[in-house]
C-alpha cells in the first residue's frame, strides 16, 4: 500500500531560504523522518537534517510540521488527510543552521549553569542511601525528559519574545526540578532560579505541556512547584527551610 | 585549500565518542586532572547509550542476596560460550556493584526495593535478579546522569564531530583529524593519548536497531592506525526487534518485557522456546509452562526461569528456525505476548516507553495484543583488541573502550553487561589515559593536508550517490553475513565488497561542506567498507558455531577453537587474518565456571 504524497521542506540557511517541494511514495506505517530520509536518499542529499534512535527516544528530529512542533520520528503520515500537503520547517526558537538543523548550543549553555546535584551524606556504612519509589516517581518524570527542546520552541517567551539570555525555558526548569526534587539534593537552586533563570517569565500557559513528546506534565508537575519555592524562600524562610527538610 | 581553515587544538586526552564509555572515560580523565576534549559525532546526550533499555548488570544483591561476581562472571563467561576474555570479564563482574552505586552519588534515581535500595530485575543468562533499572529507560537515565556529570567537570565538548584519521608518529599516538558538520571545517587535536569510544557497527546491515552514527568510525580508524581488531565475526542479532510497519522494522523491543514475563509464541500459538534448550543450560530453566509462570509470579525459589530468558544467540536463532519452518506470522515474525501475563498498569509501570513506541508506530495496545517481533542487528563483540587492566590497544597511546572494545563479551554479550561494561572500562581507561599524557610526537603537515585532500575528493566528482552505496552495502551483508552463514555466501560477500569499495572510491557530492549529509555519509563509507569486509573475512575463518556466530555448514561448537581468537590486521594495504590462543583461565576460575559458584 504506497502512495504518493507530497511534501514541502525548508531548504536554507539563516540568511535566505525558501520551502521546497517533493513528492514520496509513502508505505505503510512510515513516519515524516522516513519521508525526509527518502527524499535526502534520492532527491537531495546535502538535505540536512538530525536523527539518531528513530524511535522517540534520543530527541533529535524536532522540527515543525504543519507548524506544530514535533518529532519527525514519531508523526506517523497516514495522520494527515490523503491529498494533503505536509510541510516540515525547523524550530522557530533557534537560529537555523542549515535546512531542518537549528543551533541548539544555548540549551546547553543554559544546562551547565544550573547548580549540580549536591548529595547528603550517605545513609548507610558502606556508602548507599535508601530512598523509597515514591520518593523517586516525582523526579523520574522529569528525568523522561529526552531533550528534544521541543518546549524551548513552543514557549513564547522564547519564540516570540526571544527573552534567551533572561530565561532558561521549560526544558531546564524541569531540569532543574529533576535535582531539586531529588530524595538526596542538598543544594539550594532557588536564587539561581529567581534570577538567572528567570522563572518569572513564564506565565503558566502549558503550551511546553502539550507537546512535550514524552508526556511530561512541565507546567504543573515542575513549574509550579518550583515556582511556590521561590515565593517561599523569599517570603519566609524557616518555611523555606522546613519545605526543604520535608521535601 | 586547507591550512586556512584548520583548527588545532592540544590536550592531554582526548575521547571519541561521547556515549556511556566515552562519558565515563572522559570524567575520570578529568578526574586525574587531565586536560580533556569529549568529541561526539551528534549532539551531547543522543549516543546509542540513550536507547539502552533493560538495565545495568551488577551483583549488588539487593534482589537476591545469594548473588555475588562469581555468580556474574560464570554467567558472562557461559553466555560468551567461554571465548571472553576472562580477565575482562572477571574485573567487570567485581567493580559493576561500584559502579553502580557511584551513579547514585552523582544524581542517578533507579527504581526501588521495597527497602529502598536499588531493585533489579531478571534478564537473559542472568541466574538471579541483577539489573539495576529505570523502567526502561535506564540507558537515558544513565546518559543524563554522566553528562550533568561531566559539563561540570571542566572539561571540553565538542559536539557534531566527526573523526576521520588518527595520527601514529613512531609507534605512538599524536591526534585525531576531524571536521565539524555544522561548517564543513576541520579540526586537529594533538594528544599523546586518545580513547575510542565510538560505538559499534550496525549500520552495516538493513535490518538494525542502531542509529546513522553505528558505521564503525573506532573499529576501522584503530585498523587504519595499525591496531589489532578480535572477534569481528561476533556480531549480536536481538531477537526482539519490530517488524511490522515496515518504516519501523529492526527497532529494538528491550528483553525487559521477557524480563518482566513475557512470552514467545509462534503463529500456530505454541509457546516454542522450551524446545529450543542447549546443553549447556539444561536443569537452569523451566521446563513447564506452569514452572515458568510461576517464576513470573514471584516464586523464584522453587521454580526456574522461563526459557525466553535464555541467552539472545539461542532466543534469535529459535525465532529464525521457527520463521523458516513456517510458523512465522504473516510479517516475517514471531508473536512476544505480556497482555496475557501482567496486567495492564503493571505493563505500563514497568514498560511504559515500549507500550508508547507500539501505540505510536504501529498502533498496538500491548496490555492487549501481542507485538510482531523478529531478530534485528544490536552489538558487535568483535573490536580492538585491548589489554584488559588499561583497555590500551596495541598501538601506544590508543585506547578502546565500549563497543568499540573487545574482548569483554566473547561469542555473545548478555542483555545487560554493557551498561555495566561501558562504567567499568570506561573508568579504566580514563585512568590509564590520563596517566598516560605527556607532549605528543609532532604529525606532519604533509600528512595533515593529504588527509583533508581526500576528504573533500567527494566534491570534486560527478560521481554516484553515496546514500546508494550504502544501502547496496547494508542489503550485501544482510543477505550474506547475517545470522546464519556459509563459505560461499561469505565468499560472495567479499566478492560484493570488493566492487563496493570501487563504487565508494567514486562518490560524488552536491552542495556545500555546511551540514551535508551525502558528505557524511560518502565519509562513513570507508568505515563501513572495513567494518564489513572485517566480518566477513572473520566469519569465513571461524569454521564453527559459537554463540552469535551461526555456519550453516559447520552447525556445532569445535572446542578446539574456543579460545582460539580472529585477529585482524592492516598490512600495506591488504587485511590479514590470522588466528591466536587466548590466554588460558586459571584453574579456580575454570572450577568456577564448571562447579557453579
């Protein structure tokens, strides 16, 4: 069962660059990627584009298809009506490199500068701790997280604001999460989240929630939460002090 | 042409690679206050290790407290089919447990025991409960761990590089040439040591679960620099891959879900693995149905595992002979069904990014129906021959580390020791690297330039397309030096090969140098061109079967080669094989392996 369908691409750079179109026979059960590999295959191979696990799990073929933010990897093409054209850009929140390749070096940048995780001293005498599943579930959402910065492209205080050097985004707001939320984290991330971070900015939209590909509930789940901390800490600090204890 | 934009860079390690063995290498080398560059061929955090699923093999005893490193090492060495080095395997089954833990300290949250320490679960060869586990996510969580690790470290990343020569001045080490995708400009790191951690070979084939970066760039660039490769025709066949739709063929189903009950049933419903029980493994395994689902159900002291847990070579050849005798489904596969052994919280608990990946890619709910499955290419044993306390190779300087390693797994890896294998050399290397540093030899311009002049040749051409090499290389070893062989499908294979390397001599690239695939890929040619002929030629001299190794014409074990090793060698310009004994195992370690521990 193959059948033609038809595609327009984003070829270019930064400075210039223009939607290209191509046709694919699409058999069943393949997804965009598969398109734009066909394509890079036969039609045009400087095509540039990221892959790597091609199954949802590395978050490396983000790009905007339709306009949505999404991973080429997991959008099946038989989800778009037969007859309709798919058009796939790269991430708007990021300068492009070339055709669906955007820099993404901020993310990383961003990353480094959040406080490292800081342990308490071990539990037992032979140097392990002892945490519990349900201590450990709170985090391990956070920690699905495959860092495809799909919700850096979506959030509009980056995308359309380009608030990037005041904002860390909600990819490294749940990253930071990750560790403040963690049963042994010891450090204290609150300023740094106030200030450098910038948490401030986001205004609770739950547009990153939506298209998180990994299901993560950014806004409620790591957000929020971080965000009643920040308050606390600055409001009263033996509650601030207490919150931490208790976790 | 290349003088002006060549960069050039000095450290005192550098590591290729920047997946599980290359993170792990390049702490530790930090560790020692080494000046260190993380070259990674993607972006930081995509490696292969990030698709790791199952868990990490270590004999904590957290589960079951009768387990210890003997009972790992017998296991790793049985599941090898005794060809590992068994040194290797010893150090790995004794450091794993600390290794382990060291994660913990530095942020890793695996899931629980109820008392709260680290749980771990059944896999393949494992006698008891060993894998220390994140659903199954372990690999993500594992990469994300040693990467927040390691930006804090000090050292350098350089991302989207890729490494096409290493440089050998006098018999020693002296750097790495590379280019950067996102420029198309090289790079010169000059260093007096270097840690391959490139990953394996899969690409190689059509059927794979590994990424566009498995071409084998550390195999062929330590063959290039005169190191020694071992054990190239041991390439492991998962036997959970899917199948069906075809866009999604060969993408790995983790052994986690027999782990956690699943079963192997062929299309007429008969759950087939009890009838496929080697010697060798004999009165470990269930023998019933009902012994196996109690085992699932937790009485694991009465009962013995369920046979899908036995080793991947014996679980993929199974599937294969059952695929070729006609009890295939109508995809080409065999059926793996948990719906019917857990339920469906249980499923999405333990299995939630496999049950996201079915419902997603092919719509199937699997706490309802069963997956269409069928082996695909995972892991190469095979590598760079390494000394098993450095992981240095034979060229000074050149270490190998992963994957890219070998040695460590024999004729067969277990589901598993990988992760546990990329902590513990990985550490080791990055130790014995570091203290390695010292001013390089100096490589010579001459052989700088030349190396970027052929390089760039692609784009002097009106040649052929490079994605259309590849994919004739992949369907070649697919149909000649996939999971069972003979001499003249072998034979055939270089034959192929041979032509190949012609056409590949004659790509030809359109577009600039910035982020060009069809470069890239006319560049992982020549990698691949090694990495296959490497199997091929390894494969035809191994006149047996052994673990992952299958000749139709030579069906059994030959004792006499078990511990007889392939080496593979470049000389001149020819590729050399030549066989050479293992050392042999000390006698408390053979009364191990023979007595059980």
């Amino acid at each position: 069962m193959v059948e033609q369908r038809r595609f327009r691409v984003f070829r270019g750079t930064r400075q210039q660059g223009e939607l290209k179109e191509y046709q694919v026979a699409a058999g069943e059960g393949m997804v965009v990627l598969d398109a734009v590999h066909a394509i890079q295959a036969e039609q045009a191979p400087d095509l540039a584009v990221r892959w790597n696990c091609k199954a949802g799990k590395c978050g490396s073929c983000s790009a905007e298809i339709n306009g949505k933010p999404r991973l080429m990897c997991m959008t099946r093409i038989s989800d778009y009506q037969a007859g309709e054209t798919i058009t796939v850009t790269p991430m708007k929140a990021f300068p492009v490199i070339k055709d669906l390749v955007t820099d993404v070096s901020w993310n990383y940048e961003v990353n480094k500068r959040i406080p490292a995780f800081q342990p308490r001293a071990p539990d037992a005498p032979d140097g392990t701790w002892r945490m519990y599943q349900y201590e450990v579930e709170r985090p391990q959402e956070f920690r699905k997280c495959i860092e495809c910065f799909l919700c850096q492209d979506v959030c509009h205080v980056l995308r359309a604001h380009g608030k990037h050097a005041e904002f860390m985004g909600p990819a490294f707001l749940v990253r930071a999460a990750v560790y403040e939320m963690h049963p042994l984290d010891e450090a204290d991330r609150r300023s740094y989240l106030r200030e450098a971070g910038g948490i401030g900015y986001c205004n609770i939209t739950k547009c990153c929630t939506e298209v998180c590909p990994e299901s993560i509930t950014i806004t409620d789940n790591a957000i929020i939460p971080l965000k009643e901390r920040v308050v606390d800490a600055n409001y009263d600090p033996i509650a601030a002090l207490w919150r931490k204890l208790t976790g | 042409m290349a003088a002006a934009d060549l960069r050039t860079h000095d450290y005192d390690v550098v590591v290729i690679g920047a997946g599980g063995a290359g993170l792990r290498a390049a702490i530790e080398a930090s560790a020692q206050k080494a000046k260190v560059a993380l070259v990674c061929k993607s972006l930081l955090g995509k490696a292969h290790t990030v698709m790791a699923e199952g868990g990490a093999a270590a004999a904590l005893g957290n589960v079951m407290g009768e387990d210890n490193w003997r009972v790992h090492f017998r296991d790793t060495m049985r599941g090898g089919k005794m060809h590992n080095n068994w040194r290797m395997a010893q150090i790995h089954a004794q450091e794993a447990p600390d290794r382990v833990t060291e994660l913990e300290a530095w942020g890793a949250l695996f899931d629980r025991t109820p008392d709260g320490r680290i749980n771990q679960r059944p896999f393949g060869g494992h006698t008891y409960s060993r894998l220390a586990h994140v659903g199954d996510r372990t690999g993500l969580e594992m990469i994300r761990v040693l990467q927040d690790r390691a930006v804090h470290a000090g050292l350098d990343v350089h991302m989207e590089c890729t490494i096409v020569r290493l440089f050998v001045v006098g018999g020693r080490v002296a750097g790495a040439l590379g280019y950067f995708r996102e420029t198309g400009r090289f790079v010169l790191f000059r260093a007096g040591a270097v840690v391959l951690a490139t990953g394996g070979i899969g690409k190689a084939w059509q059927i794979t679960s590994n990424s566009w970066e498995y071409t084998g760039d550390g195999h062929a660039l330590a063959y290039a620099a005169g190191a020694e490769l071992i054990d190239m025709e041991f390439v492991q066949f998962h036997p959970t891959g899917m199948v069906w739709p075809p866009g999604v063929r060969g993408i790995l189903v983790t052994e986690g879900v027999r782990g956690e009950g699943g079963v192997l049933k062929n299309a007429k419903g008969e759950r087939f693995m009890f009838r496929y029980m080697p010697e060798m493994f004999k009165g470990d395994f269930a023998e019933t149905e009902a012994e196996a689902d109690a085992w699932v159900k937790g009485d694991r002291k009465k009962n013995r595992r369920p046979p899908e847990l036995l080793t991947r070579d014996v679980v993929a050849k199974a599937i294969v002979r059952e695929i070729a005798e006609g009890r295939g489904t109508e995809h080409g596969g065999v059926l793996l069904d948990i719906a019917s052994k857990q339920s469906p919280d249980y499923i999405k608990q333990k299995l939630p990014s496999m049950y996201h990946q079915f419902k997603e890619l092919a719509h199937v709910d699997i706490t309802k129906d069963a997956m269409e499955i069928g082996p695909t290419t995972h892991y190469v044993m095979g590598g760079v021959k390494v000394d098993a306390e450095t992981q240095e190779s034979t060229v000074s300087g050149l270490f190998a580390v992963g994957e890219v390693g070998g040695g460590m797994h024999g004729a067969n890896r277990l589901g598993g020791n990988s992760l546990s294998d990329l902590l513990v050399f990985g550490r080791r290397a990055g130790l014995h690297a570091a203290a390695k540093r010292g001013a390089p030899p100096s490589i010579p311009d001459a052989d700088v330039e030349a190396t970027m002049r052929e390089a760039l040749q692609p784009f002097e051409r009106d040649g052929e397309n490079p994605f259309a090499v590849q994919s004739a290389l992949q369907a070649v070893m697919q149909r000649h030096a996939s999971i069972i062989r003979d001499k003249s499908g072998l034979e055939t294979a270089l034959t192929e090969l041979e032509k190949l390397k012609g056409r590949a001599r004659n790509v030809g690239i359109t577009g600039s140098r910035e982020y060009n695939p069809g470069w890239h890929t006319a560049i992982d040619l020549r990698s691949l061109l090694v990495v296959s002929e490497a199997t091929a030629r390894a494969a035809l001299e191994r006149t047996e079967s052994r673990g992952a190794h299958t000749r139709s014409d030579y069906p059994d074990s030959d004792e006499r080669q078990a511990r007889e090793q392939i080496v593979i060698k470049k000389e001149g310009e020819r590729m050399v094989v030549r066989r050479e004994a293992q050392p042999p195992l000390p006698a408390d370690l053979i009364k191990l392996i023979k007595e059980g521990a």
